[in-house]
C-alpha cells in the first residue's frame, strides 16, 4: 500500500463525521486555532454575545480580527 493510499483512506473515515466547531486565526501565511471567537466575527454572523454563551461558545474579547472560515461556522450553527 503507498502512503497516497493509507492518506486517502484515512481522510475518507473523517468525512463520516462532522466536523466540530472550532475558531482559527490567521497570523500572516499560517492558520491556527484560536481562544474563542472574536466579537467581529459575532457581529458579522448575526449573532449577539448572549445567545453565543447560551449556545457554549467561548468568545475571546482580546481578538479584532475576523475570519471568513469562522464567521460561515457561525452562519450554519445559527441556521441549525
């Protein structure tokens, strides 16, 4: 077996589930996960900061930048 073939299987089992939720920011060229979600990318989703901590999501008040990944995760969860 080649390592394409173990990589593309492995993915393959990833897709069944989905994914968690989960804030990134971009620090020039790399992505990594952040704190919580900034309150611009709340803003931007249509979402107060109430109802974020009623849905349980950690909100990182230290943040002003907002990303497009993180504000469609908040438009679906919103939307479900």
């Amino acid at each position: 077996m080649s390592w394409f073939d173990r990589t593309r299987k492995r993915a393959g089992a990833a897709e069944s589930k989905p994914a968690p939720i989960a804030p990134m920011e971009s620090t020039g060229r790399e992505t990594r996960p952040a704190a919580g979600f900034s309150l611009l990318e709340l803003e931007r989703a249509g979402i107060s900061e109430e109802q974020a901590e009623q849905k349980g999501l950690v909100i990182d008040r230290k943040r002003r930048s907002a990303l497009g990944m993180n504000v469609v995760q908040l438009k679906r969860l919103l939307e479900s």
